[in-house]
C-alpha cells in the first residue's frame, strides 16, 4: 500500500508535467472503484485547466482552474502515470484524462480499491471541514510537534504505536515508518502512549520526519523518467531497520529484532534499544 512518502514522490512527479496542461477528454471502464467513479462530474471538467498538486494525508488534490478539485487516494495499488496518447491500455487503467500535450493521465488501478471523487468550486475551500474533518496535522506542519503529542497522549493507555498511527493524530504515519521511527528514536512500540515524556515525543517527531523525508528522496531519486512509466519501481528500495526483520540482528546492538502483533500490524523492534 502507499504510504505518505510514495504518495508525495507521485506528487512531486506529476508537479513537473501537469501544472498547466488542459484537459481535453475523458475516457474511463465503467468499473466501480472503491467509491463510484463520478463520471459526469469528471467530464464537466473538460476543458478546465491544471493549476497544482497538492496532498493532505494519502490524497492527492488535484486543483483545477475553475476552481474544482480533484480528490484521489490510490488504495492498495494505485498508479498514477503519463502516456503518450494512443499507448497500449492495460485492462487496470480505468480512467485516462487525454491531455493537451499529446499525453494522457491514467489511473491504473488492479485491486481497485482507490477512489476519485470531485470537489466543486463552492466546496473547494471547505475541504478542511468535510473529507479531511477526522484528519490530524500533516507531518511537516507547524502544529506537529513534541508537546502537541505529549498532550494528545495524556491518559491514553493504547500502544504508542498505535498512537501515533492513528489518523486523528496525525496524518499519514503508516505501518512501515511508524517501526522505522519508533526504532530512531528508541522507543518500544509497545509502550503505552500515555507514559512517554514530551522530551522522547519531541525525538519522535525529528524521527518521523526523518525517515519520512529519506524515503521522499530515495522515491524521488527513482522518479526521474516519470513520463511512460507507471513509476512504482524502486519505491520500497529503501533500506530499513527493523521493517521485516524478525529474527534477523538489530543494526545497532546485534539483538534479534522481535516480532508482535498490534492492532493486528506487524511490529518489529529490538528489545534492547528501544524501551
Ligand atoms: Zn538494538
């Protein structure tokens, strides 16, 4: 599944080709996704105009000149990529937008569990208060920060793990940077959220973003040819600590890293560094 850094790398991919290219036709399968795909909707978007890309959480908003926005989340998998018009068509492309550059924007997506849905110009500005209602602040943002966490985990008794997976806390950490992380900064991911200090939070959060952020650029270092490609490749080359590693020795101190279920995700840690 794509995680925050895969979905910004295809943002920052797509950024270099979209933004400001028209669409001038629509073609898609008929295939239900995971929501209804809002045919009419999309081709009332005929020729409108790409302004930008943005992401909150794992959806890619793709803004549009007459002020609509396109709201799409990529599921299981999920590719967005760029072909030249009449390429081969894959039976798991099942929306192409025809561009006018002779390329075309597919969504290709083989388990289907993806979604599009659009925004109209009078609730483009409301996104906030109604899809992104349940959402936590953005990794990057200001509002993020150690004593944000501290506070949020007052009196929780639930896994810091889960904690911090949680959507309403913060958005977008998922299964594999919340291990990757925890491990950084040395905490057990079983720990209970509540009984971490705000110096160890504040660790955290330089974490998270770190990892984040060295996953971004090892995905944005693979993205390069991004047109004719469907662009996945190499994404999950990056090195990781403890992700996957049961039994093997941890890259710090040598103890075979550990293996637990949480919350039904599979979490690795050492029991040695992390406490
Ligand atoms: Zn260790």
């Amino acid at each position: 599944m794509p995680e925050l850094p895969e979905v910004e790398v295809v943002r920052r991919g797509l950024l270099n080709h979209l933004p400001g290219r028209t669409l001038t036709n629509l073609s898609t399968d008929g295939k239900k996704m995971r929501l209804p795909v809002p045919v009419k909707a999309l081709k009332s978007l005929t020729g409108s105009r790409i302004i930008d890309i943005r992401r909150r959480a794992k959806y890619l908003l793709i803004e549009m000149d007459n002020g609509a926005v396109m709201v799409v989340h990529l599921g299981m998998t999920g590719i967005l990529g760029l072909f030249p018009e009449g390429a081969d068509i894959d039976p798991h492309d099942h929306i192409r937008w025809i561009l006018d550059n002779g390329y075309e924007l597919r969504f290709n997506d083989v388990r289907r569990f993806g979604s599009i849905r659009v925004v109209e110009p009078d609730q483009a500005q409301a996104l906030e208060q109604t899809i992104f209602k349940a959402n936590g602040p953005e990794p990057f943002s200001e509002t993020f920060d150690g004593s944000y966490l501290y506070k949020k985990a007052r009196k929780k008794q639930q896994p810091v793990k889960n904690f911090i997976m949680d959507g309403r806390v913060v958005a977008g950490v998922g299964n594999i940077y919340a291990n990757e992380s925890l491990f950084s900064a040395g905490i057990s991911p079983v720990r209970k959220a509540g009984a971490i200090s705000e110096k160890r939070y504040i660790l955290l959060v330089e974490k998270i973003r770190e990892v984040f952020t060295t996953a971004i650029e090892c995905g944005g270092s693979t993205i390069s040819d991004f047109l004719d490609a469907s662009g996945t490749k190499g994404y999950f080359q990056i090195h990781f600590n403890v992700y996957g590693r049961r039994d093997l020795p941890c890259p710090i101190c040598r103890t075979p890293i550990r293996h637990v279920k949480l919350g039904g995700r599979a979490s690795f840690f050492c029991p040695a560094c992390q406490r």
